[in-house]
C-alpha cells in the first residue's frame, strides 16, 4: 500500500472535528426509527473516475461509531479507480454505519476530490521535469488533509505554515523598501537558516533578488516569454517556481519554459468534491 506520510494524530483530529460538528449528541433520526439490532452491509462505491485519497480517515470514522463492524478497504490511496469500482465494504450494526455515513463520505468525496484534480495537473507536466507544488490556499482547519490528498494525487507540498520557511511576497517588498532589501534583511534575519524565497513580477525583480543573495524566486504571473528570460537570467544558479493564474490549459507551455516548480492553488481551494456513494443491503 502506498504511503503517503499522514500521522495518525491528523487522522484522529479530523475524526473529533467531523464528529463533533455533524453527530452533535447523537443522531435522533436513526435512533427513533431503525431497530438497534438491524444490521447492514455498507458498499462504498466510486461513481467516478477518481484518485482515492482519504481511506484511513474514512476508515477511523467508522472504528469510532461501529467498532464492532467489520471493514473491508478495497482500494489505496493514490489509486486510480474507474465508476463502479468498489472502494470500501462495510458490515455491521445499521445504527452506528448509518451515524457515520455522512461524515465518512464527506471526508472521502472531498479528498479524493483533491487528489483527482491534482493528478490532471501532474499528468499535464509529465516529461516537462517541472514539479507541481501546491499552496496554503486551503480551507482553514483542513490544510494537513488538504496538503495529504495532494501527495496522492501526485503533488509536491510547499509549506505547510509560516514557520517552514520565507517567502517574500509583494506586500513584505512594499513595506520593506524594495526586493533587495527584503532580501538582505531575511538573509540578516535567519537564525534557523531557512532558504529565502522572494516573489517576482518583473525581470528587473529577478536581477535585484538574484544579486542579494535570495536561495529561490518565485515568478508571479508571467508570460511563458518573460519566463524564458528569466530561466536565462538566473542560468540555473537557483531554483524558480512559476505561479500565478495557471490552470490545466496553461500548466504545460509554463513548465516548458524551463522553470522547476509550478504552483497551483487550484487544486487544494477550487478543487470540486468527487462522487462516491455508500449502496446499502440489509443483512
């Protein structure tokens, strides 16, 4: 089974958030009109071609409210599956699969839906030698899922938070006096020694940041053709990460520009939730 590094503790994390927000004190509907002896056989079922992300997660859902159920995972996360594929069996008390349905489909249909999303772009920077990177573009609370389902569908994080490393952004130039300075003061300013990444819009950018001693730039919303003279500025002394307005018509022509990294924050905040369904029989 491919490993894809999420920590047990961000499993049980997002399993208390989810619980809590969607069980509350318990489900009443169920309780008040299915016979707690009433068992189920749970199918989850793939309605899509989608890229499985989420499995363990889903899986932790269902050992917290049916312990006793037995759970069958059919498919890895990272795997391609095709509509009808049988992702997942569960059996066991109707009461407690009921309870859990939704929040394990959520969970699921919305990973997934990350990783599927993040595998087209892979796919589209295949041969290119580039790497697709994501954001922090992430909805609030969900960023370790978020940054895991981009590792299944084939992604590269970039950081997790604000302390993993120093972007210098249009705003941090602005205040600080320029990108040079911006520069010389991360430089100054670096106990911990991380690599100092600066956001360029222009070529003039590109010169300044190079000459200050910056470990990485990041190109901001460039045509392919300043792109090229950037990647000709730089004569590979450093790496460069394209960013800004990509999408999957125009992720191939960037990276064949000759950059090393591409960003994308479509794929972890517009990223549409795929469709995966749990059929039920009656045991």
């Amino acid at each position: 089974m491919p490993e894809f590094g999420l920590d047990p503790e961000a499993i049980a994390a997002a399993v208390d958030s989810a619980l809590v927000e969607d069980v509350g004190e318990g489900d009443v509907t169920t309780r008040a009109t299915v016979p707690s002896d009433a068992r189920l056989d749970a199918r989850m079922m793939a309605r899509q071609d989608l890229v499985v992300a989420g499995m363990p997660v889903m899986r932790e859902v269902f050992r917290r409210l049916a312990p006793e159920a037995v759970i069958s995972i059919g498919t890895d996360d990272g795997e391609h599956v095709a509509a009808g594929v049988e992702m997942a069996r569960i059996t066991g008390k109707a009461e407690a699969i009921l309870t859990a349905e939704r929040s394990a489909l959520n969970t699921v249909q919305f990973l997934s839906g990350i990783a599927t999303l993040t595998r087209q772009y892979a796919d589209a920077l295949a041969g290119t030698g580039a790497v697709l990177l994501d954001t922090r573009k992430t909805i609030p609370g969900l960023r370790v899922l978020s940054k895991y389902a981009v590792r299944c569908g084939g992604g590269t994080n970039h950081r997790m938070r604000l302390d993993d490393g120093i972007l210098i952004k249009d705003n941090h130039i602005a205040v600080a006096g320029g990108i040079a300075k911006a520069v010389t003061r991360a430089r100054a300013a670096n106990p911990r020694n991380l690599a100092v990444q600066a956001e360029c819009d222009t070529l003039e950018q590109v010169r300044d940041a190079l000459a200050a001693g910056a470990d990485r730039l990041l190109l901001d919303n460039m045509a392919p053709q300043v792109l090229r003279q950037a990647v000709e500025i730089v004569g590979g002394r450093i790496p460069l990460e394209a960013s800004g307005g990509i999408s999957l018509e125009t992720i191939r022509s960037i990276a064949e520009t000759g950059v090393d990294f591409v960003s994308v924050g479509a794929i972890t905040q517009r990223a549409p939730a795929v469709d995966i369904g749990l059929d039920f029989v009656w045991a």
